[in-house]
C-alpha cells in the first residue's frame, strides 16, 4: 500500500510538469498567465510532496522545502484565475503584489525556519516501510498562512458563485466544472489524512493534481478564460440576432437567447451535439459552411412569417481554424420594402394595375407557353372614348378619377389568371389566358357594357364613359407568332371599332 502510494505521489509530480509544460507552450496566442503560474506553483508544490515521502531524512526535510516554493502561493493564484475566468481579471500589477507578498513571506520562512522559527519551531520524522515523513511543529506565523489560505479559497467560490447567478447558460456550464475541480482539493483539506502503516499522510497533493488535470481539459475543451468572459458573455447573449458557435468539426457549443427563442430545443443541447443531429434547424453542417449553403430561411415565428439571412464566418486563432459562428439576422423588413418596391417596379401608380414593362414581360412568357401547350389566347386592346375631351371639360384630375375607376371596373370582371395592364394614356391592354375566340369576344363586349354602364360623377356632374376595343387571337397554327404580332393585330381592330363609331367591339 505505502509502495502504491509512493508511486501514485510520482505520478502526480510528473502529469503536474506535463501540464505545466503543455499550459506554458500552448499554440495559441490567448494564454492565462495566471493559469500558468498556478500550474507552477502546483508542480513544485507536487515534487515536493514526493520527495518528502522518502525514507531518508534529508531528503524529506528538502522536499518540504521544494513544496513551499509552490504552496503559498496556490490560494493566491487560483483566486487570480478565478477572477479571470469570471471576466473581472486583475489586470493592476500593484494588487497582484499585494496577493502575492503573504506568500513569498511564507517561502522566506520555510527556507529560514531552522533560525527564526516563526512557521515552523521543530520536526519530528516518521517513518514506515517505504514511506518517511518530516512532521513539523507549527511556529507562531503558521495560521497567518491558514488563514490566507481559506481565505483566498472562501473569495474565489464566492466569486464563482455570484458571477454564477447573473452568468449565461455557458458560463454556468463552465462555472460548475471550474467549482467542482476546485472543491475537490478543498474538500481533501479538510478530511486530509490517511493511515500507511504507522505514517500519517495528507493525501491533498494527490486531489489537487486531479483538480489541475480538470481544469486544464476545461480549458482546452472550453475555453474557459479566453471564451467565457462573462461581459462579452452577456454583451452576445443580449444581441437581438440569433448567435451559434460550433467548433471546427460542426458540433455545437453555444447559442444566445435570441437563437433559442426561434429555436427552444436548442436551450436543452447539451455540448457536444454534432450540428447535423439537430435536425429541426433550417441547416445542417456541410450546408452551413458550403460557399452555395443555406443563406436565407423562412419560418413562422409569433404568428409571423420570417425571413433570416445566415451570416457564417471562421473562428480562428492564429493560423488553426478552431470553429465557426453562425449569425441569424431578422431580414424581413428588408424582404419587405424589397417586394414593395418590385410591386411598384411592376404596377401603374395610377390606376394600380399592370404597367406596360410589366405586361410585355410576363405577356411574351404567356404566348410562348400557349404556343407551346396549344392553348387558346386572347389579345384585346381598350381606348376610352373621348378622353381628351373629358380632360379638357372637366381637368386632368378627373381624368385620372376616370382612369382609376374604368381599371377598377375591368379588373372585377376578369378572372385572376387575365392580365390587365396599363398600356398608356388612357389605353388599357387585356390578355385572356385559355381563352376561345367565343369567349373572348363575350368578353370584350362584357367589358364594354360594364363601362358603358357605369356611373362616372365627378364634382356633382355625371360623366359619361365609353370605350372602343378591338380583339386579336393567338395564331396557334403558325409557331412564329408572338406577342408583337398579337398586339399589332389587336391595335388594328381596335382603330377599326374607333373609324366603325366607337364604342363598340372589333374583332
């Protein structure tokens, strides 16, 4: 057993130097200074206790010696990293100072104790089977160095925890793994010795190796220090766009509540989820970090349609490539004001029907389509009569009135598959989509009656309104026909209706 413990005491020492060495030569550029100390500190403080545990004398009194190099000044440095951690680091060399002179008089003291005796006033040394042991006598001085030790431990939990209760959903997830590594050593503390035979040992060194270890993983997992800083932390976690961090192989590692809110599985993920197991998001990995991936989605959120553009972008550090943040803004006043401004792009202010651009785009789409299917259509071309003369008797403002209420008139007696446009001045075009010659003509005179008989009052006159029309058929015999030939021939019938005496139909 004693061997057993001997060996499990030089392992400790030696994983302590590992990470020490691993924490002090990290290849990023984002170190804790703090961290690496604390490591230090720690791995003297181990090759100490190891050395100590030697059956000869000398070299245990040595050991005790070596560990006081690492030892007081552990409360300090793990109190630094916790205020690191929590986003609040000590950045004021003069209180770094101040933390670290208690602990450099403890040094002092140990390496001098044989002449002052302020630390230490004796030793006795125990020894059994494998295992020596120097037991000192405590000096006067000894519980100032209690003290700052429960001290600094008491300060760096309560820190932990009040920045715990205010903390995001990540820095609560690293917040409890720091708070358990470092319970573990605080609670060896205080049940700290076990029976080897006749020696009693404290098996802290041991625990606080294992805390170190954890800690260590935390921070190369997580990125404790340099990810969670609790403002950047709250500044993301308050931003109104949804936030998603992934790391470099697409496994989740945090989102904000703006994400979570269009999202609410993703507040029970834990981390480690790969991305393409969260399969209620708009995206996967592979589409996400693509250059054609997903950059647009559309979802209903609050009893609103949504649309959100995907912005994604590498994290790295240095030249490494460690993850990815996806970011989700809300796009849909934007999408908006664009669809507004294409309605106007293709509506006549006016009379808020069709312009001419837009009739000659989606009109020469229409003909080919029923050129192709063989489908009968209809061209029919409308002048209001006398235009110029109700411009003139009654002013350009009710010629608009006119304007407005003849579209107003046609559109409620066309089907939603008809195009009507607003060809120019007071000319309107109509095309009648699967539409035979029969029907087309009953329309046309449809239309014409309804205008005919509409009540046109403007300013207490009643005004009378007629229009001519002519009507063309789509030539589906002869392939080269199209759009232009059809209107040519619907504007020829119509000045054959105007020369026939107007208002009327000419086919």
């Amino acid at each position: 057993m004693s061997m057993l413990f001997l060996l499990l005491t030089a392992l400790a020492a030696l994983v302590s130097f590992m990470i020490c060495f691993l924490a002090i030569y990290r290849s990023d550029r984002q170190k804790s200074v703090y961290f690496n100390l604390l490591s230090i500190a720690i791995a003297l403080y181990l090759t100490g206790n190891f050395l100590d545990f030697s059956s000869a004398q000398e070299a245990s009194v040595v050991g005790v010696k070596v560990s006081y190099l690492g030892v007081p000044f552990i409360p300090g440095l793990w109190y630094l990293c916790v205020r690191e951690f929590c986003g609040v680091k000590v950045e004021r060399l003069g209180i770094v100072f101040g933390i670290m002179f208690v602990p450099f008089i403890i040094m002092v003291l140990a390496f001098t104790w044989e002449h002052n005796g302020l630390l230490f006033s004796g030793f006795t040394f125990q020894a059994s089977n494998y295992i020596g042991q120097a037991v000192f006598e405590t000096g006067p001085f000894y519980p100032v160095k209690q003290l700052y030790l429960y001290f600094f431990n008491a300060l760096g939990l309560f820190t932990i925890v009040t920045h715990y209760i205010k903390g995001t959903k990540r820095f609560k997830k690293q917040a409890i793994f720091f708070f358990i590594s470092a319970l573990i050593p605080l609670f060896t503390t205080a049940t700290w010795v076990v029976n080897l035979g006749d020696t009693w040992v404290d098996i802290t060194p041991l625990c606080l190796a294992v805390a170190l270890v954890l800690f260590f993983w935390g921070l190369q997992k997580y990125g404790i220090h340099n990810v969670a800083s609790s403002l950047r932390d709250d500044v993301v976690e308050h931003l109104q766009e949804g936030v998603l961090l992934l790391d470099n192989e697409g496994v989740y590692m945090d989102s904000n509540m703006a994400f979570n809110a269009l999202f609410p599985q993703a507040s029970q993920v834990p981390l480690g989820t790969e991305l393409d197991d969260m399969t209620y998001l708009p995206f996967n990995f592979s589409t996400l970090t693509s250059e054609v991936g997903v950059r647009e989605f559309t979802m209903d959120f609050d009893d609103c349609i949504r649309t959100y553009k995907v912005s994604v972008s590498p994290i790295s550090r240095g030249k490494q490539l460690v993850g990815h943040s996806a970011i989700l803004y809300n796009i849909t006043p934007l999408k908006n004001i664009m669809s507004a401004l294409e309605v106007k792009a293709h509506i006549d202010p006016l009379t808020t029907v069709y312009n001419r651009g837009f009739f000659y785009e989606k009109g020469q789409y229409e003909v080919q389509m029923s050129l192709l299917a063989k489908n009968a259509l209809g061209a029919v071309f409308v002048d209001l009569d006398f235009f110029k003369k109700i411009n003139d008797t009654y002013g350009h403002e009710c010629g608009d009135y006119v304007l407005r209420t003849v579209a107003l008139v046609m559109s409620g007696n066309l089907r939603n598959t008809d195009i009507l446009a607003r060809y120019g001045g007071e000319e309107f075009c109509i095309l009648l989509l699967n539409t035979q010659a029969e029907g087309a003509l009953r329309k046309a005179e449809d239309l014409r009656k309804k205008i005919e008989a509409h009540s046109f009052e403007y300013n207490g006159s009643r005004i009378r309104v007629t229009a001519s029309l002519g009507l063309s058929m789509l030539q589906l015999d002869d392939a080269t026909d199209n759009l232009d030939k059809l209107l040519k021939r619907a504007d020829e019938k119509l000045y054959e209706a105007k020369r026939g005496g107007r208002n009327r139909v000419a086919v």
